[in-house]
C-alpha cells in the first residue's frame, strides 16, 4: 500500500497523462492538414509494435514499483513519453523482417500473375514530371478500343505497382500502363525488372528531385533505364523537343518513335495549336502520311498536347484507327490539380496545384494569359531543384509580367520570385504575401473584379507554410 502523499502523486500524473493524451487526440482533430493519415495495414502493424513497445516496460516496472521507489517509476513514466519518437523507431526496427517478407511475398504474386498473362502489353511511363497525367490520358485513348489498367492515382513505386497488379489486374486486361517514379539510379530498372514492359513513354526530362539525384545528368540516365529495359521488339516514345531525351545515345535495340511540336524531325507532330476557356485542338501530322489529322481536347495546354501525341504514337503502333483516336482525344477527362478549370461563381481557377517545375510552370502561365478577364497566380514557388532552385523560381517570377495580382505564399521562400518580379519592374503594389496558403482564397475574394481567373500553381504540405 501506498501512503496518501504517494497516491496523490501518482493519480496526479495519471491524471496529466490523461489530459496530455486528450489535447494530442483534440489537436489532430482540429489540424488543417491536407492529407489525414492513412490506416493502411503497415501502418496498423507499426501501431500495434509501438504500442507494445511503450506498455510492456511499463507492465514489467509496474511489478517492482513500491513506495521507495516510486518517484523513479513516474519518472520512467514522463521519460517514456519524452521519447516516443524513439520507440517508433524501434518499432520499425522490430517490424523489419516482417514488413521484408510482406514485400518479397506480394512480389511473388505479382511476378507470378504477369507471366500467367503472356498476351498483356505493358507499358512504362516516365519522366521528371507529366507521369501521371501522361498514363491517364493515354489510358482514355486507349480504352477506346482496348480493356486498360493504369496503375491508380501516382501508384509508382515498387510497392505500388505490386498492388496494382495484385488487386487490379485480372484475365479481361489488354494493356498494363505503369507509371514509374525515381529518386535515385536503379529506381527505374527496379521497376522495369517487376513488370517487364514492351512499350515505354519518357514525358520530359527536368530538375525534379535534383538534390537527390545530384546532377541532371544523373536524372537523364536514371530515366533512361526505362529504354534499355525494353526488348529489341520493343518501342519507347520520346519527345524530340526535349533536349536531354535526343542527346541521350541509347544501347537499346527497341524501336524508337519521336513526338513534338517544335521538332519537324519527328513521327507525329501537333502544329496550328489553339488555347481557348473550352479546350485545345491542333492538327496532328503522321510521318509518311500526307494528311492532316484534327484533334479536340478538353484540356489545357502544350504539356498536354504532348502527351497526347505520346497516346496517339501508341494508339497508331496498337492498330487503332484515326476515327477511334479522335474520339479517345475528345473524351480525355481533365486530371485532377493538373490545369484542372474549376469554377466559383465569376472566380475560374486554373488548378495546377500538384507539383510545379520550371516547364510546366511557364506553360500554365501561358495558359492563364489567354483567358479573359482579370488574372492572379497563387503560388508558393518551386522546390526540389537542388541549386538550381533559387535561380528558378527567380525565371518564375519575370514570366509572370503582365499578370495582376501575384499572391505568394511564405515571405522567405518565395525571396527568389519576389527578385524576379521586383526586375521586370513588377507594380509592388500588385505582389501579396502571406505565410499560410489556405489565407490565399480570402484575399483573392478582395481581389476579384468581374470575370477572374487564378492560377493555382504548384502546392506543398503544410509544414512548409510560414508561421
């Protein structure tokens, strides 16, 4: 038994751990994150070990406690929690031979079911950026004629694509389109070894995940696995306007077909290019084919345009005709976050939130100069572009002359495109900048003036917001 003075102690500090538990519980309720967490089943299992690993040396404490000694126990107690980041840690310590055999036996069954299906055509796609919306436009065209699978949302690591497999694929497939992300040398042959892909798509080549790559050059080849994966019967569709992909000297045997725009050297080109609210359409060329193909498209943009033109060069490889390319191009759904139009009463906002690069920016500000109205872009700036990333966002900031209003989002890290402005003579009065990315729709409201459009380009999590 324990005297009064030690049990006061101690229902005191159950009662703080009590409360302390609570206002963690509240505060995760009341976060403004984006993205809550996901229970997945990992993830389950990590909960379950860390929860083991913060009870059990308390239970076997909790056997020896006596008056003496109880003081020590509470704090144990109080230093347990300090340093719960720790025992996380030990949990994945602990759970990493399991989670080691969960992989290696979902790759099993994925291995296993590719080659139950010797008939799938897979394709592979690549790229720094444009993935994702690469894969979904080229699966609407596709599914034209074809029963297809693109791998779910930006499913593009091992592990994603093992899920894709395993849960999606089934004996009605026809095609399997792979998106296929890196951050390091050999992320792509990883992803290649798995899946074994005929046919392959590299969107462009840029300086996304430049500080872990170390070098564009790095970046070039590490994309570039994807080609000298394909067998010789093999074909890749490469962009001829990308100077990294028509520099790159490959040891493939796989055929090669050239898209682009500005490239007269190519197999399929896309020329008299028109942007309106509605859409865009262009005339496509065939290389050895004197006709002249009209296309129309819901979407925005010369970033699409190419991946277009990547679907309609697999389409035409896969036998699909011009009428059934037309119609694939004409249904193809607008991706989300990607210069996705969304409209709030006399506010449209061109929503290209989901990750910006240098290309893809400019574009989207092309984009926004061709609409009517009034024009504001919201944007925090570009990240992950190693040391190039100040110099960047500074060519960022004098494309956006003409524009406005620019809202910015966080005072220090958009320094680059605030020098950018500030050199192409940029009206001070029209720059507005917050800390916290969610403040940037009130101030659009005051900003309106009839007919508006706001680009919002790029995102980050919202640990990056400035407090």
């Amino acid at each position: 038994m324990f005297t009064g003075t030690a049990d006061i102690l101690l229902g005191r500090f159950a009662g703080f751990y009590i409360i302390l538990i609570v206002k963690m519980y509240l505060d995760s309720k009341s976060s403004q994150n984006k993205l809550p967490l996901k229970y997945t089943a990992r993830m389950k299992r990590l909960l379950v070990t860390n929860t083991i690993t913060n009870i059990l040396p308390i239970l076997i404490m909790a056997l020896f406690v006596n008056e003496s000694n109880l003081i020590y126990f509470i704090l144990i107690l109080g230093l347990i929690g300090y340093l719960n980041n720790l025992y996380i840690l030990v949990a994945l310590l602990i759970n990493t031979p399991v989670e080691s055999y969960v992989g290696y036996y979902f790759k099993r069954k994925a291995i296993n079911k590719l080659k139950s299906m010797p008939d799938l055509k897979v394709i592979g796609i690549t790229g720094s950026y444009g993935k994702t919306s690469s894969k979904n436009i080229l699966n609407d065209i596709l599914s034209i004629k074809y029963n297809t699978l693109p791998t779910p949302k930006n499913f593009n690591t091992p592990f994603g694509l093992m899920i894709s497999i395993n849960n999606y694929l089934d004996k009605f497939t026809d095609i399997f389109i792979a998106e296929m992300g890196a951050c390091q040398a050999g992320d792509i042959k990883e992803l290649c070894d798995l899946v074994h892909p005929k046919y392959g798509i590299i969107t462009r080549i840029g300086l996304a995940h430049l500080a872990t790559f170390g070098s564009q050059e790095n970046i070039q080849k590490t994309k570039f696995e994807l080609v000298e994966s394909l067998p010789d019967d093999g074909l890749c569709v490469l962009n001829g306007d990308d100077e990294w992909q028509r520099s790159y000297k490959k040891k493939s045997g796989c055929r090669v077909k050239w898209i682009g725009i500005n490239s007269e050297d190519v197999d399929v080109r896309a020329v008299n290019i028109t942007l309106s609210p509605e859409g865009t359409e262009f005339d496509c060329l065939i290389k050895g084919d004197s006709n002249k193909y009209h296309f129309q498209t819901r979407l925005l943009g010369e970033a699409n345009v190419y991946n277009i033109l990547a679907g309609i060069a697999l389409g035409l490889e896969f036998g699909m005709n011009m009428e059934q390319l037309k119609a694939g191009v004409r249904k193809v759904r607008a991706v989300e976050h990607r210069l996705e139009l969304k409209s709030k009463g006399d506010i449209t906002f061109i929503d290209d939130a989901y990750n910006s690069n240098p290309t893809g920016s400019k574009m989207a500000i092309d984009v926004l100069r061709m609409m009517p109205g009034k024009h504001i872009i919201v944007t925090p700036g570009m990240i992950e572009l190693g040391d190039q990333e100040y110099e960047k966002n500074k060519e960022f900031g004098m494309q956006m002359k003409g524009i406005d209003e620019v809202i910015l989002v966080g005072e220090e890290k958009t320094k680059p495109i605030q020098d950018g402005l500030r050199e192409i003579g940029f009206d001070e009065e029209h720059i507005h900048i917050i800390n916290d990315v969610l403040k940037s729709f009130d101030l659009v409201n005051k900003l309106k003036d009839g007919e508006t459009y706001v680009l919002l380009e790029n995102d980050l999590p919202d640990i990056f917001n400035e407090k």
